[in-house]
C-alpha cells in the first residue's frame, strides 16, 4: 500500500464471522494496491471485538487516510446488500 494513497475499508458483518477488506485507491495513474483481507470468527462478540479486528488490518493511526467505506449488510441469512459512501 502506499503511504499516502487514499484507502478502501470493506466490511462484511452478516454472518458469525467478520470480514474485513483495505485497499489503497488508485492515485492519478497508478494501479489501485493488492487488498489485505481478514476473517474473524467473532459470533455475537462483533460489537466487543470490532475496533481491535479493524486494527488488525489498519491501525488508528491510517483511519484518517479512509476515502471509502463498504459495508455489506442483510436482513436475513439469504440477502446480502452492498451499500457504501
């Protein structure tokens, strides 16, 4: 990733596990960075856990860098919709 591109956040809560996703954005010209991804098998410890696995990934100190934000949400088991900003 590189130091200053923009980042990417994807986070998938829908099940009993935590995904997360960071990729750096493609700066003018550039190809956008290989993703880091991570499973965390949390069950209902996702709210207790969530900051801690989000570090993981990316630490606080990169949370200013976050240009977009992904999140994969579903009402049930068989539905999953994408929404992000």
């Amino acid at each position: 990733m590189s130091a200053d591109a923009p980042l990417l956040l994807a986070l998938h809560s829908s099940s009993e596990t935590l995904a997360v996703g960071v990729q750096s954005l493609p700066l003018a010209g550039e190809p956008a960075g290989e993703p880091r991804l991570a499973a965390f098998p949390l069950g209902r410890r996702l709210s207790n856990a969530l900051l801690p696995c989000l570090e993981e990934l990316l630490p606080a100190d990169q949370w200013p860098r976050l240009a977009r934000l992904v999140v994969a949400t579903g009402p049930d088991r068989k539905s999953t919709r994408l929404n992000s900003s």
